[in-house]
C-alpha cells in the first residue's frame, strides 16, 4: 500500500505508507514444534515484531513479567517444603499414648526389641516450616509488585486514545527512514526522526516522559 502524497524529506511518494499499516505489517505470529521437559512435542505460537515496528508503536511496552516467575517459584518453594515438613516431621501427628504393659494370667510380658535397634525420634525439621513461611511472605511481596506495576502503567497510559488519534495520522517513508504527519493542526509537514515522531505522539497521550526511556530504534526495514 503505497502513500498519497508526497514525502517531505525526498518528494516522492512510491514508497509512503501510513504508520498503522507498517506497525501491523512488523507483527507476525510465528507458530513452530517444541519439546517440553517432559520430552512432548507441543505447538508455540509467538509474537514476531520488526525493530521498526517497535520503533512506531503507540504506547510503551507494558512492564516486563519475569518478576511474576519468581513469585511462582516461591510458592512451590513455600508448598514443598511445607509438604516435607509436614510429612517428615509429622507435625500434625498426636503425640502417641505411652505404651500399656501387657500382662497375661498375672504373667507381664516384655516387648521384642526390633531388630533394626531403638530409631530414636524423629528429626526435627522446623526449620523447613520457617522456609515455607519465608517463601510464602516472599510470593505475596512479588505479586504485589506485579499488580502494583500494572496499576501504574495503566495510569500511565490512560491517554492512549489521543496518542493513537495523532499516531493514526502518521506517514512513514521507507525510502528515507522518516516519518510526518499530513494534515494535523500544531504539526508541521518536516520528516522526524522515528524518536521524534516517538515523542510526539507519546506526549499527546500524557506519557512523553518515557520516550527518554525507551527509545525508538532508528532501523530501516529490509
């Protein structure tokens, strides 16, 4: 889909697009045959986006999740070793009745011995119980975090909507590695750079603060 004007920077428009076309035209999904742990081959479907797709995209990334991993192992940390400790140290077990002495026609009998020896009491494994408290404080901090992120982006990002009005409105030559806007009020018709178109439409949307932060790739696609 070529343009319907001209670009700016080299006065041609053979190779023009509107913005939203190259951003949904760097967004592919990639499905492939992976083996898991287990040995058992399953189907993955990603998400395969361009470095100038990237570059041209309305809103930031949201936070990355891999915090929320830790979270998790935490808790199958917290349910282990609570299981071992309750198992192996038998907390939940009532303390046995001391043994009766068994007697028979006046007669008392003595036990056998087990041949295996006297096996002493049972480890003391509380100390697997303040891991598992320590491992649970821990996945409620991580996920509190995570949700805490989240709130916090959404905030941000409120004002997406006038963002995406601007961004709707944008030209990319791929010819010059530029982009414009065309018929905007406030906004002149001069090429940006794909940091400056970055920012612009990143502050009509309230959040042109985090430009600085994530800052668009200046790549040309192949």
């Amino acid at each position: 889909m070529s343009g319907t004007h001209d670009c700016p920077g080299c006065g041609r428009d053979d190779r023009v697009q509107a913005v939203p076309a190259v951003y949904l035209g760097g967004r592919d999904s990639v499905s492939s045959r992976e083996r898991d742990s287990d040995g058992d081959v399953r189907t993955v479907t990603r998400t395969v986006t361009t470095g100038l797709s990237k570059a041209l995209a309305p809103v930031p990334e949201p936070p990355g999740m891999a915090v929320g991993c830790l979270g998790y192992l935490a808790v199958l940390v917290s349910l282990g070793t609570f299981l071992g400790g309750a198992l192996g140290g038998k907390w939940f077990e009532a303390e046995p009745a001391p043994a009766e002495p068994l007697e028979r026609n006046g007669y008392q009998l003595v036990r056998p011995e087990s041949p295996f020896g006297d096996p002493g009491p049972p480890p003391d494994l509380d100390f697997l119980g303040w891991i598992s408290a320590f491992a649970l404080i821990a996945a409620v901090l991580v996920f509190t975090l995570v949700h805490r992120r989240k709130a916090v982006f959404a905030r941000r990002t409120r004002g997406r909507h006038r963002a995406e009005e601007l961004w709707s409105r944008g030209w990319y030559c791929h010819r010059c590695g530029t982009a414009h806007f065309l018929d905007v009020p406030g906004e002149d018709r001069r090429p940006l750079t794909l940091q400056q178109f970055r920012e612009r439409v990143w502050e009509h949307g309230g959040y042109g603060d985090l430009a600085a932060a994530q800052r668009a790739v200046a790549a040309l696609d192949d």
